[in-house]
C-alpha cells in the first residue's frame, strides 16, 4: 500500500500571509479613520460666513429705539357751538401767534342770542335804578316824618319845661303839667320806634338792591357767554406755534365740540421713540439719550416710560433742550440711542445670532491663519445694543464666527477663502 506524503509549507510563505493580513487591516483602519474625519470636516466659504474679533474695553450698553419729534405742548382746538365753515384763514404747517386767525365759522343765531341778551341786561339795570329811586323816596319819606316828630318832641318839652316852674306857683293845674309830661315821653317812644323803622328799611332797601344787582350780573354773565361764543367763530391758535392739522372744509356744518385744528409748539419738542420690550429693562427715568434726526444729534434725557406694550414695543419720552438745531421739526422721524450704562474694562463681541444675555452660546474660534475653526464655548454676560459682555471663553483678540451655523456643533471647520 502506498502511503501520500504532504510536501510541508515553507515557514517564509506564512510569514508573508501574516504581514499581509497585517497590511491591509493597518489600512483599512486608516482608511476608516480617513473617512470618519473627512465626514467631520466641513469646508465653508469666507463670503457666506461673519467673524467678529473680541474687543477688550469699556461698552456702553445702549438700547436703540426709533421715533418721531412731538411737540411738547400742543392746543387742540375745537368748536363751542353748532357753526358753518365761512373762511379757511390758515392751512397746515403755517407759523401761528396768539391772536392768529385760523377759521372764521358762522352761526346766526348767536347774534340773535347775544342781541336778547343785551336787552335783558338793559331791563335788569334799569329795574335796578328804579328800585334804587324808590327805596330812596321811600327812606326820604320815613325821614321827613322823622323829623317832624322830633320838631314835636321839641315843642312838648319846651312846654313842660315851662309848665314845670308854673305849676309851682300854682298858674298851671297839676293835671295840664303831667298831659305835656305824658305827650314828651309818648313822642319820645315815636321817635325810636320811627328810627328803628328807618334802620330797618335800609336793611330792606340793601337786600332789595343786592338781589336786583345778582339779576344784572346774571344778565351781564348771559351776555359775555353770548359775546364769547360770537367770538369763537374766529378760530384763534391761543399760542405761538405751528399749525399741525386742520380738521374742517370750506362750507362743513360743525356740531358743538368738534376739532377744528391742532396747534403744536415749534421750538419745545420731545422725542416720542419706541424701544423694544425685551430691552426695556435697562431703561430708567434720568438716563442720558442720542436722538439722531439724521442730520443733527441731539443730547435729551428719559423723562417718561409707557406702561403699555405695544406690538412688541414700548414707548419711551425723552426730554430735549430748549436751543434746538433748525433740523429738528415736529413729527420727523429719527433714531434714538439710550445710555444705560457703561460696563468697565470688560470682553465684548458683536452680539452673534440667536445669543441671549446671561446665557452659554457655543461658537467657533478661528486660528491665528483664520483657515481652521475650533468650537468654543462661551459663557456671555450683559447685552449692549448690537454687542454682548463675554465673561468666559475668550480672550481679546480672538476671532469668532457668529454667523448661524446650524448642524455644524460638533465638527472642526477648514475655512475656504475665496479670492
């Protein structure tokens, strides 16, 4: 029987096949690596992307706002009576003074109204000069029986002084002496009781006069109320100003009430801006303000916060000075720049997309080649208008990307600068 016998493996052939086998798994390894960072590296292009460089410094935090100038003192003028537009004097945006004529209106009736009132003040101030002449023939009368009863209380008390020494020697009877007694002490009574009489009719006389004096004044008030609704037909500005709006038409019937015209300071102005809610916590009464009319910047103070929110924003009313520059006007637009603070010695950085004040943001700082980006991640602090503190995270001088990245947290970015 025969008996195969294997030709034994040469020892160097199995070396190879292990150092193979080593090869190839060392380079799909590699491989593998290659790929998975490839994956993880994303190319961008300068253009499509915003850096900003970290600043060390002080920052204002300013809130910005905008708005228009209002005048701070404003007369709304409106009608006292029903009336019909006769004559437009003025139109909007004439300069007015106090006695200027803006409207003349017409109303009829006034006149007739102010003309029956002129005759019941007539009538009421004749009633009272009558009633002055009678109370004066009334007190003249009163006297003169005064008078004569004292020239009686006279001659009786002549005849009792001389009836007092006769009827001592017995030429006068006792009784003829105690009748002229009797006759002086009873024209005495008459005369006190007629000088209480006049007191009293002077104090009658007095309030008679007073009531018939109230009737004149109440006739003369009817009277000047007629004469100024007559007068308000002339439509006057009331203050040096500017003519804002005029509200009626040649010929338009006017119910009582009804606007006419607005009239507006021209040199004492406000600033009347909108700041948005979410910053309307750094603002406070007292805090310093740039208003910018875009050819002029003004220096104003907050006076006033509305309470109210209106889409998204709040006003804010800012004083002016007195000496404002010829670019300001009322009703123009302008924009506004709020001072709240000024943070000291501090790191800021143009706020990035999406950031929130105290708050961690993750952004990607470029390398010293601005070619490569690392993610970093920030802890930020106050805000300042377009800028924001950095409390940690960065250092001055360093350059950030704060454009939105999206789904781009967790890579490292080689940046394509496109010429």
């Amino acid at each position: 029987m025969d008996i195969v016998k294997k030709k034994p493996q040469h020892k160097l052939f199995a070396n190879y096949k292990l150092q193979l086998i080593i090869v190839v798994s060392t380079a799909l390894v590699l491989m593998l690596i290659w790929a998975i960072k490839m994956a993880g590296a994303v190319s961008v292009s300068r253009d499509d992307i915003l850096i900003e460089r970290v600043v060390m410094g002080d920052l204002e935090v300013k809130t910005e706002g905008f708005g228009v100038l209002s005048s701070n003192k404003q007369l709304l003028l409106t009608t006292l009576t029903q009336a019909t537009v006769k004559e437009i004097v003025l139109k909007p945006g004439a300069n007015v003074t106090v006695d200027s004529v803006i409207v003349r209106l017409e109303n009829p009736e006034l006149i007739q109204e102010m003309e029956n009132a002129q005759q019941e003040l007539a009538q009421a101030q004749a009633n009272l000069r009558q009633l002055m002449l009678n109370n004066k023939r009334e007190t003249l009368n009163e006297t003169a029986s005064l008078e004569e009863i004292i020239a009686l209380f006279e001659t009786a008390s002549l005849n009792r002084q001389a009836e007092e020494k006769l009827v001592e020697k017995g030429i006068v009877s006792q009784l003829a002496y105690q009748e002229s007694v009797l006759e002086e002490r009873q024209l005495t009574k008459r005369i006190s009781i007629l000088q209480q009489r006049i007191a009293q009719l002077k104090l009658v006389h007095a309030e008679s006069v007073n009531i018939q004096q109230e009737v004149v004044k109440q006739r003369q008030g009817q009277l000047n109320i007629a004469q100024s609704r007559l007068q308000a037909l002339e439509v006057k500005a009331g203050f040096n100003g500017v003519l804002q709006r005029l509200s009626v038409e040649l010929g338009q019937s006017l119910a009582s009430g009804q606007e006419v015209a607005l009239i507006g300071s021209v040199t004492d102005l406000i600033a009347l801006v909108r700041v948005p809610q979410s910053q309307i916590h750094h603002i406070e009464v007292g805090q310093s303000a740039i208003i910018n009319t875009r050819q002029d910047k003004i220096t104003g103070t907050v006076a006033r916060i509305n309470p109210m929110v209106e889409d998204n924003t709040v006003e804010v009313e800012i004083t002016l000075p007195a000496n404002l520059p010829t670019s300001a006007r009322p009703q123009l637009t302008v924009d506004a720049t709020i001072i709240a603070d000024t943070l000291k010695a501090v790191y800021y950085i143009k706020r990035p997309a999406n950031a929130q004040p105290f708050s961690e943001i993750a952004l990607y700082r470029l390398n010293s080649e601005i070619s490569k980006a690392e993610l970093r991640t920030l802890k930020l602090g106050r805000e300042a208008g377009r800028y924001i503190e950095i409390l940690t995270g960065a250092d001055a001088d360093d350059v950030f990307i704060i454009s939105d990245l999206p789904n781009q947290k967790n890579t490292a970015l080689e940046l394509t600068v496109k010429s």
